[in-house]
C-alpha cells in the first residue's frame, strides 16, 4: 500500500510540473527552443500566412538589414530557428493542403503543414508517406531544413522522397527546385537548416499504405548487427524496424530489443485504416519515466515494463500510417534548471557493437544521466551535402537529462564532446538539429562537405540575410 501511495505522490508532482511551468515565453520578443538553452532578444515574430506577405518582409529585412530565421514547431535544439534582434518567421500558419495526385502518388503541401495534416489527407485513398519523423507533430518544411529519418528502412532519409519544392531566396525571388530546375540548391536546402531561402511548399512522393504485423525480438547489442543484416535487411516484407537499447544498472548497453513491421497482405486494410489520436496510458508512463530520470532503481522498473510492453506487442497489427505516429507525450518534461535533450550518432552497421562498447566506458566515467536509446537504420545517403549517411548507418537517438546551468552545461558539453571524438573514431557522424556542444573541427571532421556548404551559402546569400546560431557557431572565418 504504501508503494502505490508514492507513486500516487510521485505523479502527483509530475503533473504540478508539467500543468504549472509555463513554456510559453512572457516576453514576445524573448525567443528560445525546445532546448530552452539560448533565450534571446529578437526584432520580432512574424506568422507565415501568404507568400506575397513573405517577399514583402524579405525586402523589409533587408531595407533595414536585418536576419531572418525561419520557424516550424522549434523542436531543434542548438538554436537554428532564430537570432538575435532578427526576424523570425514562424511558418505554422502557411499550412494548407495544396493538392493530391493519386495516379502520380504525389502530394503538394505547403511548409508549415504538419505531417499529422499530411497523413489527414492521404489516409483516405490508401496512402502513406515514404518517410517522416516518428512523431507526426512536426511541420514538413522542418523536416526537410534538417533531412529527417524515421522507422522505414526501404526508403532512406526524407531526401529521397521530395520530389520538389518552392524557395523563396535571398534576392526575393522564388524558385521551383528539383533534381532538374535550380537542381545545385536542392541537396544544399535538404538539411540546409533554413540558411538558403524559405521554402514555401513542397512535393512529396507517397507509397501505399499497408497492414503490419509486429514482431519482437531479443538479443544482445554484440548481436544486432549480424541480427538485423540476415533476418531485417534480408526479409523484403519488413518495411519498418526500430530497436532499443538498455540502460538500465543491471543491463546496462548489453540488452536489445528489436521491433519489426512485416506486411500482412492477409489482412484487409479498411479494417486498420482509421488513424488513431489519442495516446493510451500516459499517465502512468509518464510517473515511470520520471523514475527512470531520478535513479537506477527507476531505470531497472522502467526497462522492465519495456520489455513487458514489447512482449505484449508480438504478432499486434497495425497500418503503416499508425506505426509512423508514435506515442511521445510520456516523455514531455519541463522542470526549471533541467531538461531533456537529445543527441543522436551515426553509426557504420560493422561498428555498431564496438561503438557501444566505446560509448559506454564515456557514460560511465563521465556520470551521465542517459535515460532512452532507440536505433534505427538510415540507408546511405550521398546527395545531400550535408549528409550523415555516407554509408548504411544506425542511428543511436540518444535521450539525456542534463542541467541548464552554465555549469552543467559547460561539463556536459565537455562530456558530449568526448562522446563525438569515440563517434569519430567508429567512422560515425552526428545529427546538427541538437544543441551544437561540439567542436568546429570535429564538425568539419563529421561533414567534410561542409566547407562547400558554407561556399554555396555565401554564394546564394552574400550578405547574409538568413541567419542562425548553427550558422554563426560553425561557419568559421
């Protein structure tokens, strides 16, 4: 009895947290990210609302030379979305759903549609998109400034499925890019992080949806590459795969769980079809994940009910559209002075295990407070320039809890920049979207296009009208 009544009183705190912290900036001018690790000053917050609007504040901004960031949902983490006393153009209101072509499979939306809005639209003629991220709270114009991954392992980076979109540029004029029209922009804006230009819609090329059957498996880490390599990769009716890794004392970076989305052509799917909106047992979740922050003990519970929850997953049915819209609010965390920031690393599938184990002894002499590890699979990827897939890589979407202090911060960075040099060391690369705590030469040793980027962005903003801090962090002298 007295267990449950502290964990009544440990959720009871959890929700005074989350209902009474306000994440809504009192300042209208005072501007931060998900991180809430850089608030600054800016000119001011404009909605996105019509594409005449926006040329109009391009030559605004430039009349008075001043920066222009973009916005979606602000889920970047290392301050891409905005800069001190510039504009910052929030383009959740340029949302709408241009039009379908259901023989072409293609879907036109502009930038500030959420890929929640995107599934709305296609869900009813047996469509899906190819790849998102694996939460559908996220607007398609941010996915594409960072070149997001998600579960589907057939159809690699979101690159891969653009087939074209609208940019508005430095000079004010607007371009239709492509693989064959201004094709030199289109792989600098696939994860151009809003530094060439505001895109103002985009094409999108869909695939059917489908009925999964859910398979789960578990093995060790040492295992998962030759696991995933003779048993995913090899099976062409898996589609969608995500793993996770223990970081639980007792298990600590040894134990996996494997998820797999095989296709079930048995199973009709009208029957699956109808798109889900809420999330099941957040709540409790949610106190278990507050465990797992606070102690090891709470990681070993919060492990075990993974497993059991992976268990009771096996053989379950789901349609592709579903698998893709994750469940995520357990995980929502607003405490003053911390907060929970992710970093995620690229690694060739031949050194995944001895990554891990690499990983590990940092974790552990470092302290750090690691609370999730999922892995996916990213095929290679050569067009974007500044791609992080090279070569077919997993992905390790690695979840932290960490001090906002300048303190904390400062020895957390260090620790971050520890964990790179082992990245660097596996052949590995690391995702930009996240607070930049690495260093200059270790970013240019991870993206050796980069110096090209930068090239390309002074050719096509001389003056350096679209600005952000990633820019003003790594771009160099």
């Amino acid at each position: 009895m007295k267990k449950w009544v502290a964990l009544l009183l440990l959720a009871s705190l959890c929700l005074y947290q989350y209902f009474s912290l306000n994440t809504a900036d009192q300042d209208p001018f005072l501007i931060t990210d998900y991180s809430r690790l850089h608030p600054v000053k800016v000119e001011r917050v404009v909605q996105g609302r019509e594409e005449e609007q926006l040329v109009h504040l391009l030559q605004e901004a430039r009349d008075k030379h001043l920066t222009v960031s973009i916005a979606g949902q602000r889920h970047s983490q290392g301050g891409h979305t905005y800069y001190k006393d510039g504009i910052v153009v929030d383009m959740t209101s340029f949302n709408k759903i241009i039009s379908m072509d259901l023989q072409a499979r293609t879907i036109r939306v502009q930038a500030g549609a959420t890929w929640n809005d995107v599934q709305e639209a296609v869900n009813p003629y047996g469509l899906s998109v190819k790849t998102m991220q694996s939460q559908n709270i996220f607007t398609v114009g941010g996915s594409i400034s960072i070149n997001a991954h998600g579960r589907d392992i057939r159809n690699g980076s979101l690159i891969k499925s653009v087939e074209s979109f609208r940019l508005l540029t430095a000079d004010g004029q607007v371009k239709q890019v492509s693989r064959t029209e201004h094709a030199d922009l289109f792989p600098l804006v696939l994860g151009g992080y809003g530094l060439f230009g505001i895109i103002l819609d985009v094409t999108l090329t869909l695939t059917e949806d489908e009925v999964y059957r859910i398979s789960t498996e578990r093995m060790t880490v040492e295992d998962y590459s030759g696991y995933f390599r003779s048993q995913v990769q090899a099976e062409p009716d898996i589609h969608m795969h995500i793993a996770r890794i223990s970081v639980a004392p007792d298990s600590f970076l040894k134990e996996m769980y494997a998820i797999n989305y095989k296709v079930d052509r048995e199973l009709p799917l009208r029957q699956y079809q109808s798109l889900k909106t809420t999330e099941d047992w957040v709540i409790p979740t949610k106190l278990l994940f507050q465990m797992n922050r606070a102690s090891d003990s709470g990681k070993n519970m919060f492990w075990r009910m993974q497993q059991w929850y992976f268990n009771r997953q096996q053989q379950s049915v789901i349609s592709r559209n579903n698998a893709m819209r994750s469940e995520s609010q357990f995980m929502e965390y607003r405490e003053a002075g911390r907060n929970d920031l992710l970093q995620e690393y690229f690694i060739p599938v031949n050194e995944f295990s001895s990554f891990v184990q690499s990983f590990g002894e940092v974790l552990k002499d470092e302290h750090l407070n690691l609370l999730n590890i999922t892995v996916r699979y990213v095929n290679q990827d050569r067009e974007a320039v500044l791609s992080y897939a090279q070569e077919d890589m997993f992905a390790l979407v690695c979840l932290f809890n960490v001090p906002l202090s300048d303190e904390g911060q400062e020895r957390f960075k260090q620790s971050i920049q520890s964990v790179i040099d082992r990245v660097i060391a596996h052949k590995g690369t690391y995702y930009l979207p996240y607070a930049a705590y690495p260093k200059r030469e270790q970013f240019e040793a991870a993206y050796p296009r980069s110096r090209e980027f930068w090239d390309k962005k002074s050719e096509y903003d001389p003056e350096g009208l679209f600005m952000n801090y990633f820019y003003q962090q790594y771009k160099g002298d």
